[in-house]
C-alpha cells in the first residue's frame, strides 16, 4: 500500500508568524544588536544624552543619558531586545548603576556570536567556552579586588572616587565634586544599614544646581493648614491615609426631598457632628500633629486647629510612607483603639521655606540617619536627570558599604579580564578557544567605545593599553592628557558579584 504524504499542519493561531533556525537566530542577534548600539553613544564620562520625545495627548519630553531609563521607554518588540531591556531594568534594582555597560556587553557579545555561527561553530561550544571564559574573567577581577573598609580615611575616599566615577557619566559632572559630598555624607548617615529609604530627594525648581544641600532631617513637600500650630515641639505624630468624609453625606447630585431648608441644615449639622465624632476619636490618641494621606476638610481642620493640633492634608504617599519610617510610627486608618495605634515622633515639626515654596521640616526624628537632600535647578528637565544621576551615585556607594571591595576603572577592569581570558584560550585546545578570543574582544570593545564617545583613536589607544597589560601593568586604563595612566587612581568602580557595575572617568588636566 503506497504511504500516504500528510499535509502540514499549522498549530498556532491565526496570525502567528514561526521562525526557524538560522531565521530565528538572526532576528535574535539584530534586535539585541541595535539594543545596544542604541544606548553605547551614552556610555562613559564623554557620552552623549538622549531626548525622549512622548506621543500622545500628554506627551513629555526627558533628557537623559541614563541606560536603564532609555530602555525603559521605548517601545520593544523583538524578543531578543526585550531581553537586553529586562537585563537592564534587573542591573538597576540591584545595582543602581552599570546599566548601559552590561546592555552594551551583552550586545557585543552576541555580535561575536554571530560571527562565530557564520563560521559554523556549534551553539553549544561557543556557550561552553564563554562559561569558561566568565570564570576566568571574574576570578582575574577578584584578584585585582582591593579592599579598604577597616581604614576609614581610605574607604571614605574610595567612596568619594567611586560617586565622583558615577557622577563623571551624568549631568551633574559640572559640579561633580558638590554632588559627590553630598551622596557620601548622606550614605555614611546610613551606617553601614545601605537603606536608601531614609535618604529623601525632593526637586525644587529655581535657583543653581550648586544650591542643591543635605538636610539632616525630613522635609515633607507640603503646607500647613489655615489656623494651625507653624512649630510643634516634641511632637507625638498620627500618621493616617482615612477618609474624613467617611461618613458625609453626598448631599449634591442625591435625590434627597426636603419640604424646608431647615431640613437642609439639619442634614449639614448631622453631618458636621459625625465628621467631629471622627475628630475626636482621633484626637484621643494624645497627638498634638495629624498628618493623613486624604483630605482633611475645612471643618475638621477648624477642630484641629482648636485643639492646638497640626493638620497635613493630601501627603503624596511616598512621602507618607518614608515619614512613618523615620518616624517610628505607623500608618492607621481606624481610630477605635488607641492602644493599638503605633505613633512617630520627632523633636522639632516647623515650616521653612526654599526657594518660593513652603515645605514642612521635622528634626530629631526616631530613625536619626534619616536625611534629605533638596535638589535645585533651572528646569524639570534637569531637575528629574540631576535626580536620576543621584539615584545612581546613592546605589551604588550602598552596595560598597555593604561589600567594600574596589577595583581600577578607566577600561583597566575590562582589559584586565580580557588579558585573563586571552590567556586562558592560548591553552585550550579546540575550537573553545575561538569562542573565548570573541569573548576578549567583546570585553575590549568597552574602552573603544569609551574612547570614540571621547573623540580619541580608540584603536591607537586600546592597542597601547593592550600592550601595557600583556606587559603586566595591571593597573594600567585611560586616564588624563596623554590617556595611558598606570594607576588610574581617580577611577575606582564597585565590584559585585565579581561583576563591573560602573562607568569611566577621563581625568583632566
């Protein structure tokens, strides 16, 4: 009996597209390639920034060099990029910082895998040289590791150059050195904890960006009601996110009949009286500030006001919620029992002024390395960079309190590794050695790049600071005027994981 030809079935939904093999392959490597040749001219001291231009009815603009926000809002169909964009988004939760350096590895690496499959090397063994390859790279990274945190004077001032190299990349390198101060003394606050929660960044439009300062306290952006106390002392704070109309009846747009309008102002005062019920329920918790998430009203306040109590109305919730952690209290949002209700406390509550607006200042809060830093700018736009860029010097000088140890940047990290790597392939046998020499190359494609967005000879300078590292000058990366330094003193970045999570500083002459 002849064999029957089956016809092909198709078994995925209508409008599926299937790509196979070298197809799928391809589309893979294009989409992360053009992920990362989007976000390299941002990287390092000399990159350039990006504007974001939004679409729509609400469409804003955003200025930035910063690769994880880049990433973040663009729109990305390829699975491949999409990828890239993850990675991306996972380096900036964990790390702060090191986010274009890891998209544009990643990138250069799959470059080099493409060469490698055109040259018909397996998938697998290029993946089995590579693991080598990290092995040895994280190991030669681990040993160049320097370690400064039982000598204070020293780790201090590697924490100063590691913001300073964080800071080199962004908009604030103008006034790097203010900047840098102040990300160091509010992570020193921490104490060793690395819990950027208690440092509070708030943006104020006007004035220079040299006008940005540390506050040792909390600043909540927020007024203080009509009639009430502008200076608690001691004060015992109720913190709520409640609904002070709770129990107020939606009188306008109801269909309630009355024959009079005393039966109007019957409804009114039944109203007032539940709304002051409310009041004093809250008021005997022995609380002399009431802060609350949601509007307050004008008649509640009035009562406050009588009672010698601050009133805050409408906080923005982060601010309510970083509030209760400095404080020591508790956000509640039932009143019934007191003795369950955790209150904060600080010992000074004041209104001050900065710039044109009035904000509220609390002082000797319970969580004492709380602290605030006030942005000053001439425009949004700069305010919300500067404010992203500190974001990073903050994160990353965290996670070196947390694990102390440096290594040089400048390209030195990176070249150092792919020297580990080049030489760990001069002793494989088999076409593994292949995929470890791309992966050397990938690593030196880092400071070639930060060279060409510096507008130097990356090929005369790569080779130079190849041929200093085989040479056995480890500490050799781009630096000043003549771009060979050995050491690049003023380049340290953050190791983690054995991995580089920083950008490069050129120095000046």
């Amino acid at each position: 009996m002849a064999s029957l030809s089956l016809a092909p079935v198709n078994i995925f939904k209508a409008g599926a597209d299937e790509e196979r093999a070298e197809t799928a392959r391809l589309s893979s490597f294009v989409g992360a390639i053009a992920i990362g040749d989007l976000v390299k001219s941002t990287l390092g001291p000399k990159g350039m920034d990006k504007i974001l231009l939004s679409s729509g009815r609400d469409a804003s603009l955003m200025v930035t060099n910063d690769g994880a926000t880049i990433l973040k809002n663009i729109g990305v169909d390829n699975p491949a990029a999409k990828v890239l964009v993850d990675m991306s988004r996972v380096q900036d939760d964990e790390v702060g910082d090191g986010t274009t350096s890891v998209t544009v590895l990643a990138a250069e690496l799959l470059r080099e895998a493409e060469s490698l499959i055109a040259k018909k090397i397996h998938p697998q063994t290029i993946i089995a040289g590579w693991r080598e390859a990290t092995k040895a790279a994280r190991q030669a990274l681990l040993n160049s590791a320097v370690d400064h945190g039982s000598d204070e004077v020293k780790f201090r001032q590697d924490l100063m150059n590691i913001a300073g190299t964080t800071l080199s990349s962004k908009l604030l390198t103008h006034h790097k050195d203010h900047f840098t101060k102040l990300a160091v003394e509010a992570v020193l606050r921490l104490k060793g904890s690395g819990n950027l929660e208690a440092i509070h960044v708030i943006k104020k439009l006007g004035g220079s960006m040299v006008d940005s300062y540390l506050d040792e306290g909390f600043l909540l952006d927020k007024k203080i009601g009509v009639n009430q106390p502008k200076r608690i002392e001691n004060a015992k704070i109720l913190i709520a996110n409640t609904g002070m109309d709770t129990d107020k009846i939606k009188i306008f747009g109801s269909r309630v009949r009355v024959d009079s309008t005393a039966k109007v102002a019957e409804i009114e005062h039944a109203e007032k009286e539940k709304m002051k019920e409310k009041v004093e329920r809250i008021l005997k918790h022995g609380i002399n500030c009431f802060i609350n998430r949601q509007l307050i009203y004008n008649y509640p306040e009035q009562l406050f006001g009588a009672a010698g109590v601050m009133a805050i109305e409408h906080a923005d919730f982060a601010g309510v919620e970083r509030l209760a952690l400095v404080t020591g209290g508790e956000i509640a949002s039932t009143f019934d029992h007191p003795e369950l209700v955790k209150l904060g406390s600080c010992k000074l509550i004041e209104e001050v002024m900065i710039g044109e607006d009035k904000l509220i200042h609390f002082s000797g809060v319970a969580l004492g390395e709380a602290c605030t830093i006030v942005l000053r700018g001439a425009t949004q736009q700069i305010l919300d960079e500067a404010e992203r860029s500190l974001h990073d010097a903050l994160c990353v000088l965290a996670q070196t309190v947390k694990d102390s140890r440096t290594v040089y940047g400048g390209g030195c990290s990176e070249m150092l590794m792919a020297h580990a790597v080049t030489q760990l392939a001069s002793r494989t046998p088999g076409k593994e050695a292949v995929a470890m020499e791309s992966y050397a190359k990938a690593l030196r494609m880092l400071p070639t790049i930060i060279a060409d967005n510096a507008g130097y000879d990356s090929a005369d300078l790569v080779a130079q600071l190849r041929a200093a590292h085989s040479e056995g000058n480890t500490t050799a990366g781009l630096g000043n005027v003549s771009l060979i330094t050995s050491p690049v003193k003023h380049s340290h970045m953050l190791l983690s994981s054995g991995a580089v999570h920083s950008k490069v500083v050129f120095e000046r002459p």
